[in-house]
C-alpha cells in the first residue's frame, strides 16, 4: 500500500487535536481485514429481490434498486453478477448510500 492510500481517522476526541490515527483504505488492505468479519446471512427476500432484478435487466438492461440493507449490498451484488454472467451478459454495478445501479450488455430486451 502506498503512503497516499492512507485514509485519515480521528480518534475518539471531539476537539481532533490529537495525533490523528491512519487507517488503509487500499482494497488490498479492506480485503484482508474484511475477512475478519463473520459473513452475513442472506435476507429471507434476497433470492425474490434477485429474481425480479433479473427480469429488469432482460427487458431494460438497467436497475435500480433502493434501501439496500449495507449487510446485503455485496451479497444482492455478487449474486446479480453471478446469475448475469451464467445467462452471458456483461454486468457492472455501483453502490452508494443504500442503493444498487446495475447494468448489463448482451441482454436482448423482449417485444418490440
């Protein structure tokens, strides 16, 4: 990781006159202390929530989805990705503050 990839993060102090702590904000470095983490459990509705945000991709090759638990977000993100990938679209996503853009290339949208 190099020095610039350093994210600043102040102890617990209200005045921030203290030394200021540097925590990595690298993926690299997010990666490994992610796995220190228990896994979450998938939501009861996340397999409904994929399903249907596959039927938007076939027919708009876009989604958008809103009040995304931030547990769930890689979970409905690495399974959209998953099933996209199975039926030979190419997926991107971002997430932001609770919601999910997906889009994909490759989906044939029906009708006409």
């Amino acid at each position: 990781m190099a020095a610039t990839e350093v994210g600043r993060v102040h102890p617990g102090s209200h005045d921030f006159e203290d030394d200021p702590t540097f925590a990595p904000s690298c993926k690299r470095c997010n990666r490994v202390l992610d796995h220190q983490f228990p896994s979450p459990t998938p939501a009861d509705t996340l397999e409904a929530v994929v399903r249907r945000g596959l039927v938007e991709l076939g027919v708009c090759s876009s989604l958008l989805i809103d009040g995304v638990p931030t547990d769930q977000m890689e979970l409905l993100r690495s399974r959209l990705r998953k099933e996209a990938r199975q039926r030979g679209w190419k997926f991107q996503s971002t997430a932001r503050d609770g919601m999910l853009l997906a889009m994909v290339e490759g989906a044939v949208p029906r009708g006409g």
